[in-house]
C-alpha cells in the first residue's frame, strides 16, 4: 500500500493506493474505500467498480500533474511530494511539466490558441479527435503559450506524446513592456 498526498481540483486529499500486477486496485482515504479493477486500452483508461464500467481519458499536464476526465466532467490531480514548492511557485524557467502532449493518436479539429496568448486556467489549446471522440486539451494553469507545436494544424493526425502546446508563467512576458503594433 502506498500513501499519497493529491491534490484534486485545489482540495488535498491523503489517500492510500494498492495496485496489483492483475489490474486489482484499491483507494483508501480515511474510512471511505473504492476497489475495482483497471484496464489500459491505448490511452484510455477503463475502470470496473462494483460492476460498472467506467472510462476514463487522462491528459499530462504542467508541473506533472494530469487532466482526468470522466464523461464530460475534467478533474486536474497533481501529486504533492515532500519537499516540492508551493502549487504554481516559479522555478526559474519553463522545463517539460509546462508542455501539453497528446494523450493518444489523434486528428487535430481546432487550435484555439497561438505564441505568446494569455491564457487562463482550464482554457481549451487543442481540440483532438479520437475513435469518434472529441478531447479538448485545455489549459492546467493561467499562463502565456510559448509555443504550439509545429504538427498542431486542423486536420494533421498527430501521435502519442506529440508537443501540442508549451506554456510558461504569465509574469515571463513582462507584462509591464508595451506590446509592439
């Protein structure tokens, strides 16, 4: 049994995760329990708990946390570890955490977003398209776009692990410079 500190939409949550090599898992967080059973397909993650099936998509996101997506409704989990910095504390300098990537082969259907946009918490970037399903990658923290990837067009089939969207902190773009015309 591992014990692990998350942080699930903003609230922090002490769970315990047991996980075994047949799929079995489960998840304890004081006297509440859920156990069930898990299965990768591609980048989809299936659950079985109590007997129903749910499907679950998982985005990387900044600072490692992920984007969990269950139907429509878009949980952001990031693991807090011993000694890491406060939840958006700058670190000096953009590293992989800030960049976005493709969860799973997909085609891009819109780009909503360009270098140098700001950009806010939970903003769609990307909308992809897989196995007759739309995936809108969206924005883990306010920000501005470094960069898009250069395979980020509507239309071009992009593959797993893809560079969608690079963010860095907003204040990186010295917001106090006048923007040129």
């Amino acid at each position: 049994m591992t014990a692990r500190r998350v942080r699930i939409d903003g609230a922090t949550h002490e769970v315990a995760l047991t996980v075994d090599a047949a799929g079995a898992f489960s998840v304890r967080e004081g006297e509440r329990a859920i156990a069930g059973t898990r299965r990768w397909i591609g980048a989809r993650l299936e659950l079985e708990i109590g007997g129903r099936t749910l499907e679950a998509h998982i985005v990387r996101g900044a600072r490692g946390g992920v984007e969990l997506w269950f139907g429509g409704d878009r949980y952001i989990v990031e693991e807090l570890r011993a000694g890491a910095g406060a939840a958006g504390g700058a670190s000096g300098g953009a590293g992989d955490d800030d960049a976005m990537l493709a969860p799973m082969p997909a085609k891009i259907v819109r780009v909503h977003v360009a270098a140098g946009d700001a950009v806010t918490d939970g903003q769609a970037l990307v909308v992809l398209e897989s196995m007759k399903m739309e995936l809108s990658v969206t924005a883990p923290r306010a920000g501005r776009v470094r960069r898009v990837g250069a395979d980020v067009i509507p239309g071009a089939i992009v593959s797993a692990g893809t560079l969608l969207v690079e963010l860095e902190p907003a204040s990186a773009a010295n917001p106090a410079a006048p923007e040129a015309s």
